[in-house]
C-alpha cells in the first residue's frame, strides 16, 4: 500500500511538472524582467512610470504563475493559508496592471480615476480574501472589472491615436495579444473551465514593450552621442576665444586659471595689450551655466573687442558693453571687472559691473579694490565709474568671479571672501601661476561639488624702469 502511495505521488508530480512547465518557465522570466526593470531605473536615478508599474505588474504575474503550479498544490495540500493567498495575489495584480496601462496612455483622461477606483475595489478583495477565505463573489467581482477594463483597452488600443505614432502601434500589438486571451480567460474560462492562455498573452505585451524600449534606449544613445559631439565642438570653440598666455612684458605677469562647471561656462576674461607699459585685464561672468552662459559669453566677447578704442578708460568700456548688450542677453544678467594698468604712471583704473571687488596683495595684506555699477545689459545708458589707486612694484592683483567665493563645503559654509583674501595672502612667496594653481586647488578642496564655473586672474606688477 505505501509502495502504491509512492509511486502514484511520484506520477503526480511528474505530471504536475509537465502541466506546470512553461508556466514555471514564464513566471521565472517575468520576475527576471520586473527586477532588471527596477535595477535600471535604479542605476538611472530616474522614476520612470512606464517601467516602474510594468516591473511590479511583470512581478506579481510571475509569483502568480508560481503560486498556480499544481506542484505547488501537491506539496501544500490542504493549506487554508496558502488557499486564500493565492486567492489574494489574483485580486493584487490588476492594481499595477491598471496603473502601468495608465502611463501608457490607454486608460483616457479617466484613467486616474478607474485605476484609483478599481484599486480600492482589489484592496478590499484582498483584504476580504485574507480575512474569509476565497469566495465565488470575489471571483465575479474581479472578473467584471477586470473584463470592463479590458474592454476599454482594446477600444483605447484601436483609437486613431496609435495610427500617429509607430512606438504606440507596436505597444498595442502587444496590448491586444495580452487583452485578447486575458478576456477569453475571464469569460469563457469561467464557464467552460480553467484556461491559462492569458500568460503567453502577457510574453507577447513584454516583448514588444522590450522592443519599444530598447529601441528608445537606442534612439538615446545616438542622440547623447550627437549631443556629446556638438558640446565638444561648443568647447573647443569657446575656448579658442580665450586668449593664449600673456605677452612677455617687463612691468607685468599675469596667470590665469578658467574651470568651467560643465563642457562650456558662462565665465570669460580677456586681455589688452596697450603699448609697451600698458595693458587690461577684463572678467566677467554670465548667469547660469552651459550653452545659454556659453553663447552670452561669446557676445560678450564681442562687446568687448568693440570697445578697444577705450581700454584705458574703465567707465567707457563698460558702459560702451552695455549699450551693445542691453537688449541681446534674453534675460540673464553680466556681471564684469575691469582694470587698466599704466606701468609709466604706476598706477591702475578700476571699474565693475555687479561683480565681486578685485583683491591687491601688498606687503603680505590682501585688500579689496570696489568701484560696482549695474549689471551689464540691465539697464540702457547706464553709467559706470572708475577708480585710481596708485600700484608699487610687488602689488598682486586678483581678479576673480563669483563660483570661488560661492563655492560651498559638506555643510553649506561659504568659501567667501575672507577666505580668499587670506589664500592670496599665503601667495605672496609663489609666482603668479603657482598662486593662480594654488588658489583654484584650495577652493576645490573646499567644496564638495564644482557648482559654478571657476575663473580667476592673477596679475604682479613689476614695475621695471
């Protein structure tokens, strides 16, 4: 008699695992694709509704499929926990499944409210089937929304819609061939039977919502890539209007550092050679980062090379920017310094636009310079002054915007303009290119992110002859 139990138990199971093959096999691969889903999101750092919804509708209807084995029945015999919970995953399925076709756009401007509705009804179901056991008015209820809304989808499926849009085409390929058995499933196998062909149904909607997806995925990179290749060639642009290393001159050194925050910045400086003992150094800072910074910076670039007649007079070459900004900067705001040296007078003129003082190291005291107007291209006819401070061989000057004294630390201090008074000050000994390095390297150290572009000037006066 035990020898007759044996192997009846063992005939069972193989033929449980016969029935339950392809069913095992299609729960496996769709949680496999629910946890990739979720892991590519994950590593996107992007919520992606579509996916999101798909993954956790994929998941449950994998455990499902699992949870329906026969071999499972066999192993679990009589278990009224198990009964009700696999009762319950029914009822749990159609919430994700009611919220992915949502973002897919196939539930119509109602759409927030059926799945918000139906969502409670299964919520309820659950919780009714936790508490009571299955019963056979569950059943219908699930079965009449699950058939109304299935109804719907295949309405929303055929709509004009889809003839306008090739990516939604082949979702609704993969819609119909899951809505298709899943009604048949829901209707017919009640009446007639069980029938489980709504899954083969649900692999043909995740194979083309994969080669939707990878398609875009695709689409994305190409585009990325083109994106990459005209940032690259916006670098190298800009940097070309950048000048090259400073004249050798016997009364000046003048180092510059310029680290922009993205492949192009908003920052920009710029020198004028005036004869042999004079020359100008100008910086300026266009609001916001990246190409829009970066194409402002380039006009004023040229507002400034249209201003040459005026580079020893600090107040006109601003003011002269302005008129030809005023207008043209679609609302970001220039801010800018400009100081002209005359090694024969021993003396410079300085004046600004909204940007931060120029600092002068002398004897080892760093010193703010001011002389501020407003904003370039704020205001038409807007008038600026200039300031005369006389200069003594050894002077160091910086000049500077506003990304290093803004730079911020692990928890949110400033780097600010003490800060960077006293590194110059530790500058006093080193050249001016090594105190430009040095001065970029301590703001860096500094702050836990680069979150502006990084432009400074360091001129030493000489003051030969």
């Amino acid at each position: 008699m035990i020898l007759l139990d044996t192997q009846l138990t063992a005939e069972q199971v193989l033929r449980a695992f016969h029935h339950d093959e392809p069913f095992l096999f299609l729960g496996a691969a769709f949680t496999t694709i629910s946890i990739v889903s979720i892991a590519y999101c994950v590593l996107r750092r992007r919520f992606d509704a579509l996916l999101i919804w798909m993954a956790i509708f994929a998941f449950f209807y994998g455990q499902r499929l699992w949870m329906q084995a026969d071999m499972l029945s066999i192993t679990l015999p009589n278990n009224e926990f198990f009964d009700r919970l696999r009762s319950a995953i029914t009822y749990l399925i159609p919430i994700p499944a009611f919220y992915f076709f949502r973002a897919a756009g196939f539930l119509g401007r109602g759409g927030k409210y059926i799945a918000a509705g139906s969502s409670a009804v299964f919520l309820c179901l659950i919780v009714g089937t936790l508490a009571f056991g299955p019963l056979s008015l569950f059943d219908d209820i699930n079965a009449a929304i699950v058939t109304g809304v299935l109804w719907i989808l295949v309405a929303r499926s055929l709509g004009k819609k889809a003839k306008k849009d090739r990516d939604f085409a082949v979702v609704r390929i993969g819609v119909l061939c899951f809505v298709a058995p899943a009604l048949w499933d829901n209707i017919a196998g009640r009446f007639w039977g069980l029938s489980r062909i709504e899954p083969y149904g649900f692999a043909v909607l995740l194979a083309c919502l994969g080669y939707v997806a990878a398609r875009r995925t695709l689409e994305r990179d190409v585009e990325l890539g083109e994106i990459h290749r005209e940032l690259e060639l916006a670098r190298r642009i800009q940097l070309s209007i950048l000048p090259g290393a400073f004249p050798e001159s016997a009364d000046f050194r003048v180092a510059a550092r310029y680290v922009p925050m993205t492949s192009v910045a908003g920052d920009l400086y710029d020198y004028f050679v005036l004869g042999d003992r004079q020359a100008g150094l100008l910086i300026a800072d266009v609001s916001g980062h990246g190409v829009p910074a970066a194409l402002i910076a380039s006009m004023v670039k040229m507002a400034a090379t249209s201003q040459r007649a005026h580079a020893a007079h600090p107040a006109q070459l601003l003011a002269g920017m302005n008129a030809a900004l005023f207008g043209n900067t679609q609302g970001q705001y220039v801010t800018a310094a400009y100081v002209h040296l005359d090694a024969g007078k021993r003396e410079l003129r300085y004046a600004a636009a909204g940007h931060p003082a120029m600092l002068m190291l002398r004897h080892g005291v760093a010193t703010e310079i001011a002389e501020n107007g407003l904003l370039l291209g704020a205001a038409e006819g807007a008038d600026y002054s200039d300031r005369t401070v006389a200069l003594e061989p050894g002077d160091r000057l910086l000049l500077y915007t506003d990304g290093l004294v803004e730079a911020r630390n692990a928890q949110g201090e400033l780097f600010g303009e003490q800060a960077l008074a006293t590194a110059l000050s530790e500058t006093a000994k080193l050249t001016p290119d090594q105190a430009a390095e040095k001065i970029i390297t301590l703001v860096g150290d500094w702050a836990t992110s680069q979150d502006d572009d990084l432009t400074l000037l360091v001129c030493d006066f000489a003051g030969a002859g």
